[in-house]
C-alpha cells in the first residue's frame, strides 16, 4: 500500500530531518510477528509538488519546502509547586504539522504465498493506518506524531504471474496504485475507561506558551522580553510556510498531570504514593524500564487571527513599593476575548481510580481553578467552560466516543452522566480507604 501521510501536529524527531525511522518496529507492535511486514523506504517528506523531496535533492531540482530545523522548547514541572524545575528547560527538534510524507508498506511471503490469516491481519493493519489510529515518533502521548491520509492506493501482485512482476518493476516512487482500501478502527474490547473525547472551552485571559526568545519567525526582534512561541505549519494548498499559535499538549498535559498530583496528595496518600499511581496513568522511564501513558492530549489550535499584543510589567519593590530600577518588562501572549478552543483527549484503559482522577481534574480546568502556560499567577492562562458551566453542565458538554468497560458514558444528559462518574469516584474511594 503506498500513502500519502500529513500530520496535523508536530512529529518529535531526533537529529534526521524529513523521515521517520523504524516504522516497521509499530506495524509488529500491532501485528505480532507471525509474517513479515515491511516499509521498505523511510517516510520521505514530500514538496508542495507532492514528489519527494530528498529525491528531487538528490537530483539536484530545487525544493520547496522549508527545511528548518524547527525546535519547540519545553519545561519540566515540579509536582510540589507546579512551578519550573531549575534547569529543567529543554527543546526538541520536531518535523513540523502539516508535513506530508510519502510512505509504501509491503507485506512479502518472500518464497511462499501469504496465508489467508497474513492477508487479512496486513489488510487490518493498513485500514488502522488510514484511519490514523497509529501515533509515529517520540512523545505520543504530549499531542505529537497525529497524522491523517491525504490519498492512498492498495494493490496485489502475484510475483508468478508476469504480468503482476511487470507492474511491480514499473511502479513509481510517486505514484500510487490505483485500489483504495477503506479505513476503519478495529473494535477492541477495552477494559476500564477506553475511548476519545473532546472538551469545549473558553478563554478570556492572555495565554503565555513557550516564551523567552524575541526572534519571530521572520527574523526580526520583538520589543517584548517573551513571547508566544507559534508553531510552525506547512500549507500544501498556499505552498509556504505558516506560523500559527498553538497550546501544545505537553503544556496541557503538565497541567492535568500537577491537578491530578494535588488530588492525590489531599486523599492523604504521601509522597511515594501518589508518585506511583501518577506513573501507571501517565507513563514513567527509568534506566532501561519504562511504561507509556495511558492519556494522549492533542495539541490545541487557537483559532485566532488576532495578533499577539504587547504588555507591558514592572517588578515592585518590596520594601518601597515602588517600582524597581530597570525593572519594566514586557510579554506578547495571545489574547482575544471569548477565545473558543476544544481540547482532544484519548484514553486508553484507564482504571476507575484513574478515571475518577482524570475527570475531577477536567472539572477543575472547566471551572477555571487551573492555569495553562507562563505567568498564571497572574491572570494569564485561565480557561473555563461556557457560561461560567457548573459540573453537570460542563460534563454535558463533553463529545466524543468514551466507554467504561465496552459501556457508552458519554450518552444521555448531564444528570446521567455525572451519575456514571459518581459511581466512578465511589469507586475511587473505596480503593483509597482499602490501601
């Protein structure tokens, strides 16, 4: 099957640019190892003509598309304060959303003919492909590698026939075969909380992400200290470049992540504890062992053509009360009254203790008790549901497709949902007075 990928956030790489490595590794993950499954070539990025560019390099034609590097900075946060660890600053290097890749995935019987069972499990594969069901690079979980199919073709060859070796020999790098294959998810029975969702929101105050550079993106400096850091876009239908705001979903993530931390705590569980049960929902590494989360948070488009706007602070003296000597600074955050965004959620087999923790934690963003970004304590980043909702209407305004154990909780008014987490937080409970 050859496709033609584009991702609609961010993909995390290291230092190659333009490919994705060792994507056959996640065809076994999905498939097991019972047949041979293969992508014989990297995900070569295409140019806005839709030929691969690394072949039009090679060729020495010019390419279009911009080659960075493209880095998105990031900051670890401290779970006892929510604030920055020191020294816990660091970037990535990441392919930017809306990169196109040309990709071809074989299965081959090498010798032999491939068994009905092969067929049908590489048939399963490639719809699970075009459905974008499968994460590609690093930090799945923080909203990077989502991807959707721009156009795809499926064909079988019979290599003892000739007249299949013929097609095969003539197939082009840049064509596709002329089959389509329909996309669809595999229904898995999923044990606990399993599914998406989607979260309507508001925002009224600035919103600060990333920050700290004054270079924009088209070289010149801003007057303020920090900045909102947009996010690179490539457009394929204006072929060019863009840079838009985005909240990122490692910046939501660290939020949900300190939220759920402090509920932990205020149950009465120490330290070590709450640590332990917040690893099993978001995912830990440690030297060679390590556990993915079971919560992926897509990054968040900030539907706005409202520039950023200057603002400008000073720092007061302590003792005077005064304003401090060279102290003005100032910020350009993202700020546009009545501001709607929707956040993403994926869940996957989360435990009623965990679920119960990642909706109290949904609740508190909704009502505004938890701050996204730079200088929340000062107003910024403050995101609320509608009409300032209260916790049945925010539940009511969740969409999307969430189930507790092969059970729809998402269906039904507010009253009935709120029941089922109720149950949920009962649950919860009662494991918290067993341990």
């Amino acid at each position: 099957m050859r496709q033609t990928l584009q991702f609609y956030t961010a993909n995390a790489q290291g230092q190659q640019k333009n490919w994705i490595p060792n994507v056959a590794n996640l065809f076994h993950l999905h498939c097991g190892r019972n047949f041979r499954c293969q992508a014989p070539h990297p995900f070569l990025a295409a140019d806005f003509d839709g030929k691969s560019a690394p072949a039009k390099k090679l060729a020495g034609q010019e390419v279009k598309i911009p080659l960075g590097p493209f880095v998105r900075d990031h900051v670890c946060l401290d779970l006892e304060s929510g604030s920055a660890i020191d020294g816990g600053k660091f970037d990535v290097e990441i392919v930017p959303a809306g990169t196109r890749f040309l990709a071809e995935i074989r299965c081959d019987g090498w010798n032999r003919a491939l068994t009905d069972e092969e067929s049908a499990a590489f048939d399963d594969l490639c719809a699970l492909m075009l459905a974008g069901a499968l994460g590609l690079g690093g930090k799945t979980t923080n909203g990077y590698g989502r991807y959707r199919v721009v156009e795809s073709g499926y064909q079988r060859l019979d290599m003892t026939k000739p007249q299949d070796m013929e097609a095969w020999l003539n197939l082009s790098r840049d064509g596709l075969p002329g089959q389509s294959l329909a996309a669809k998810c595999l229904a898995r029975p999923g044990r606990g909380l399993t599914g998406s969702l989607a979260m309507p929101l508001v925002c009224d105050t600035p919103i600060l992400i990333g920050g700290g550079a004054p270079m924009l993106p088209d070289g010149s400096v801003s007057e303020a200290d920090i900045i909102f850091a947009l996010s690179p876009w490539l457009d394929y239908g204006k072929k060019s470049a863009d840079w838009r705001p985005v909240l990122p979903g490692s910046a939501l993530k660290g939020v949900l992540r300190h939220a759920i931390y402090r509920i932990l705590r205020d149950s009465g569980l120490d330290e070590a504890e709450a640590r332990e049960r917040l690893n099993g929902l978001f995912g830990h590494i440690k030297d060679d062992e390590g556990q993915c989360g079971k919560l992926v948070i897509e990054d968040c488009p900030l539907n706005t053509k409202k520039p950023r706007q200057l603002v400008q602070h000073v720092a007061i003296d302590r003792f005077t009360g005064g304003a401090l000597d060279g102290a003005l600074f100032g910020e350009e955050p993202v700020w546009a009254d009545g501001l709607e965004l929707s956040l993403r959620f994926h869940v996957r087999e989360a435990a009623a203790t965990e679920a119960a923790l990642i909706f109290q934690a949904l609740l508190d963003l909704g009502q505004g008790l938890l701050a996204v970004g730079n200088g929340g304590n000062r107003g910024n980043g403050r995101l609320r549901a509608a009409d300032n909702a209260s916790p049945q209407a925010i539940i009511a305004s969740l969409n999307g497709n969430l189930a507790w154990n092969g059970m729809e909780i998402l269906a039904g008014d507010g009253a009935k949902r709120l029941q089922t987490l109720l149950e949920l937080a009962e649950e919860w409970e009662r494991t918290t007075e067993e341990a």
